[in-house]
C-alpha cells in the first residue's frame, strides 16, 4: 500500500515554539510508519521554513525533543509553500528557496504548533490558498478559539456560562489620562473584585498570564501581558477546579463530535501557570479521569461538545472548563485547537483512558483532514448565470 505523505509542521514564531518542538517530537515518533510517510518542516523564530528530514532519524535516536536548526546549517533546505493550488494538485509542495526546485511533497500537513501566527488562522489560510488538507480547525474555528475574548463571547451567546470580564487595549491605555485608568482600575475592582486574572488575548500556555491580588499590583500585571498581546482580558478569579476534555470530529458529517472523559488539572503553584505546565516536573497533578459525579462527567461533556460546535470547530480540540468549588457551576474557560501532543500533555491522555491510543488518534486526525478535503473539493467554485 502506497504510504501517504505527511508534513509535520513545528516550531513557529510565537512564544509557545518549544512546546511545539516537544509536541512534534512525540507526533513524529508515533505516526504509524505503515501508513505515513514523514516530511519534517520547521519553521524558526524568524518565520523561514526548513526541509529538515534528518532530524526524524536523530529524533527517534534521542527520544528528546525536536529542534530548529540555523538558516543555512547542513541538513537543512530553506522551503516555502507557495499559495498557489495548480503547483500540487492537492498536495503541499514545498520549494527549495535557493533553487525553486521542489524540495519535498505531502498529501495532508499536520501542524504542531501553539500560539499567535501557528494556531490562529493565519497558517490554516495559507493552506486553504493552497488547497492542502489539514489536520485540526479551520480558519475560522482556529482565530476565534485563539482568541480568549471572542470565544468567551460566542461560547456566552451560545448560552454557555463564562466567567466575568474585562478587555483593555495596549493604544487605548497607552494614551488614557492618569485620572482615565483612575476609572478603569475603579470599574475592575467593582464589577470584578480581587482577585483578577491577567491574559493576552491571543496566547496559550499561560505566557504573560498573571494572578493579581490588589489594585497596587495590577498595572505591573498589564505591563508584562502586553508584551505578548495588544488586547489584554482581564477576569474575575473564582475558587475553582481545573476541569479538561478532548473533542474530535466525529467521522460521520453532521454528527455531534465525540468527546472524550474529562481529565483535572491541580497545580501545586498557585495557579496553572507557564512555569506549572513546563518548567517544574512537579508543577502540577493530573487525574484522568477526573474525579465527578457521573452528572457532573456529563454535564462538563455537553458543554465541551456545544463549544466544540459553537466555534465550528473540526478535526480536535481540548476544552477547559472551570468547576466552581462553592457553587458546583461549569464555566467555560477556553479552548486549544492544536492543543498539546508530547506524550503526557493532557488531549492525547484523555483519549487514551477514553479508549483511543496515541498512535491511533493521529492517524484518525489524519484521515479526518483527508476526508474532509474531499468534501470541499466536490464544492463549486462557480457560478454561472443561466
């Protein structure tokens, strides 16, 4: 059987790249061999992309995680993937940048990247120009789940419970009056009270996220937030559970998606912040599943799969959820449409104790971009007035 071609898309400019390298590492590692075909493409901090098919080889030497090499270091080809649907036929093609030769093919790219420029949209348009099948959301489902802000907002009039907040803009507060942030520190304390968190809209992993106790401890949170973002939420803390679940399209169109058992998130810091997640191996505890009642287990699953169609999502994402410790009340906190994929981030757990193996979800992701391209290549594209 002939192999499909699969390009593994890692790395990215944005603040998330090496949990991108970590993620791709363990993607690479587990595409099943008998039926994918590997082509490595990593993307530096800069944005060039890079052909880098020896690092498949030192990946599974090491088992560590993937890495981007320089600009012009051996071993790497500089590509890029033209917009451009009559190259490839349905396929990626990437071209060598020096030469204009092509450098590799794929039938479907499966991006492992996080955060601004990777996960927002601004890649999935690139391959819908270029007419790619690819795994995970769209262009709309993966800009509005970027974006804390607007997800809240539809998840809200979908009639989904979400937790109070507040959006400031780095223009806007830079060119307020001192008595002007007077008001708005005056309007945080009243309409949300202490604690705040504080969030760029349009990151993951929790970069620049901050827990601010008191007023006099606010403007330094939005200082460092705004590094990361030019839209800053900022939201009411509540006592809660950290609840999560796995979504994926189901492989019938029209079906509700599938979702998997909820999983919980208790960090040992004091809350589920960058250094939790990444840099402390004992930041954090995972319990999968999570420890609910069967009506709760239910209740966080409709709402995982209502916010998985609310956003139009397809392929996957994971839903996080806040479980109010007082008031037993769900809130939606976001959603991750390329959530993590090292071999202990929660999407892939979740799945596994639902019943679905690592190995076996990628190739389902990959047969759900495949199948999905089909249907939109049987759309038309033009319209004749008869």
């Amino acid at each position: 059987m002939k192999k499909t071609r699969v390009a593994v898309l890692f790395g990215g400019r944005s603040g998330e790249h090496e949990i991108s390298l970590r993620s791709a590492a363990s993607v690479i590692r587990n595409l099943d061999r008998s039926r994918f075909e590997i082509v490595p493409v990593a993307i530096d901090k800069q944005g060039c992309w890079h052909l880098v098919e020896a690092l498949v080889a030192e990946n599974e030497a090491r088992g560590s995680a993937m890495n981007v090499p320089a600009a012009g270091s051996s071993g790497a080809r500089p590509v890029v993937l033209p917009p451009d649907p009559s190259r490839g036929s349905g396929k990626a093609v990437f071209l060598d940048t020096r030469t204009g030769e092509v450098a590799a093919t794929a039938e479907v790219v499966f991006p492992v990247l996080h955060g601004p420029l990777c996960e927002d949209g601004t890649l999935q348009g690139i391959l819908e120009l270029a007419e790619v099948a690819y795994v995970g959301c769209g262009v709309l489902a993966s800009s509005a789940g970027m974006d804390k802000e607007i997800s809240k907002r539809l998840a809200r009039d979908a009639g989904i419970p979400i937790v109070p907040f507040v959006t400031i803009r780095s223009e806007r507060w830079k060119k307020a009056s001192e008595s002007d942030r007077s008001r708005e520190r005056e309007r945080i304390a009243r309409e949300l009270g202490y604690p705040v968190f504080v969030k760029p809209a349009n990151m993951g992993s929790s970069v620049g996220v901050h827990k601010v106790k008191d007023a006099a401890s606010l403007d330094a949170a939005l200082v460092d937030a705004f590094k990361y973002d030019t839209k800053i939420l900022i939201e009411k803390g509540i006592a809660a559970r950290e609840i999560e679940l796995a979504a994926l399209e189901s492989r019938t169109p029209g079906d509700a998606p599938r979702v998997s058992i909820a999983g919980e998130v208790t960090p040992t810091h004091e809350f589920y912040s960058y250094e939790a997640k990444y840099l402390d191996e004992n930041g954090a505890s995972l319990s999968i599943p999570a420890k609910l009642s069967d009506d709760q287990m239910r209740q966080a699953q409709k709402i995982a799969r209502d916010v998985f169609e609310a956003l139009e999502c397809e392929g996957m994402a994971r839903v996080d959820l806040f479980l109010d410790k007082n008031s037993g009340q769900y809130y939606f906190n976001e959603i991750n449409t390329i959530p993590g994929f090292t071999s202990i981030s929660m999407y892939p757990k979740m799945w596994e104790a639902s019943g679905l193996g690592y190995a076996p979800l990628l190739s389902e992701l990959v047969d759900l971009a495949l199948e999905r391209q089909c249907r939109r290549k049987a759309l038309s594209r033009e319209y004749l007035d008869l």
